[in-house]
C-alpha cells in the first residue's frame, strides 16, 4: 500500500474516531439535559449523568475535566444554540415586519417554559427569566433579544431603525412576561398578533417613515 493511500486511510480512521467521540459527548449533553428536565439542578451528579448517557465518570471527566460545572455550561451552551436555530428558522419565514415580531414572541415564549430545560439552566445561573429581576439581567435579556432579532427586520428598514424596532418588540415582549399591564398569553398567536399589532407596529411605522423622510432629505440636499 503506497503511503498516500495509508495516510489517507489513517486521516478517515481519526475522522470517524473524532465524530463518535462527538456524538458521545453529545449523549452525554442530552442525557445531563434529561435529567434537567426531571429533577432539581444541584442534585444532578456526574454518576448521574454517566448511569443517564451509559457511560463512565471517567470518560465525562475527560470531556469536562471541570467536572459537574462544566458538564451543566455546556449542556445550556447546547441547548441556547439550539434556541437561536430553531428561532431564526421561523422567524426567516415571515414576510412581514408583524409577522416577524410575532413569530419572534410566540418562538421564544414556547421555548422558555418553566419546565424546559433551557430556562432551568438560566435559571440556575441567575440568567432567566424566572431569575430575580434587576436591571442588569432584563439589560442582558433585552440586549441578547435585540441582537437576535434586528437583522431580520433589517430586510425592511434601515439598519439604525431595525435595531429601534428591535428593542422595543423585545421590551413590549420581556413587559408582558412580568405581568406589566393587561394579561396577555405569550403562547397564544391571536393574543401574541394582536399585542405587536397595537404596541409595536404603529411605532415601526414610525420608524420607517422617519427613516424615509431623512433618505429624502438626503436626496435632496445632494
């Protein structure tokens, strides 16, 4: 056998080691989410999870050699970056500004109920939504929803106004989830349609007719 071909073969064997090591460690993820899921967070043990994802605690130490700690900030670092996906998925496919913000709202309520594991684990870290609330946890929250959110609304405004739109459904959104002013069921789409339809839209509306205005002036000026 010539060596391009023994080493070829070799760089296919270390793939296919490194993508069964993954998918493991993604068992192990999984299983430690599961647990999340069926019990309380600080009695959630390595020995647990291995029993849970048919491994050894020798293994997931290798893994997460920050032991429990680790294993829990990956599992929520798994389980945010599956959020974001599945969000962006459906918000992408709205064809208006309404459209966007809603299925922004009703996406995110569905995905942070209490008893969902990713809200468990911002919980336990003092990052959700059921956390205490103080002004710099709803400051990261309306920032990371802002940011999520102002490219897809940038497919019908400037850049400067998506962002201003963006924050304002996030703060209608993050107002309502803490039961400021009338009651509104986030998990119902005629209720989420109706609350963006009377909070948010007239002032993007706004927003783009001032973002229109000042492009004309610009014009004109030039």
């Amino acid at each position: 056998m010539s060596l391009t071909a023994i080493t070829a073969e070799h760089v296919a064997f270390g793939a296919t080691v490194r993508a069964e090591e993954s998918a493991r460690r993604i068992r192990a993820i999984d299983a430690t989410l599961e647990l999340v899921t069926l019990r309380d967070v600080r009695s959630i043990s390595l020995g647990a999870v291995a029993g849970q994802a048919g491994t050894s605690r020798a293994t997931l130490y290798r893994w997460f050699p920050g032991g429990r700690d680790e294993l829990l900030d990956a599992a929520l670092q798994t389980e945010m970056t599956r959020f974001f996906c599945a969000l962006s998925t459906e918000v992408a496919q709205a064809h208006s500004v309404e459209e966007t913000c809603v299925a922004f709202l009703l996406g995110a309520a569905q995905r942070l109920q209490p008893a969902d594991s990713l809200a468990t684990l911002l919980d336990e870290q003092g990052r959700g939504l059921r956390a205490p609330l103080t002004f710099d946890g709803l400051d990261q929250a309306l920032r990371v929803g802002a940011d999520f959110l102002w490219p897809f609304l940038g497919r019908w405004m400037d850049i400067a106004s998506a962002k201003r739109a963006a924050e304002l459904c996030v703060r209608v959104g993050l107002s309502y989830h803490f039961g400021v002013g009338p009651t509104v069921d986030l998990l119902d789409v005629t209720e989420v349609r109706a609350l963006v339809s009377a909070r948010v839209v007239p002032s993007v509306n706004l927003l783009c007719l001032q973002s229109q205005t000042r492009g004309s002036e610009s014009h004109v000026d030039h």
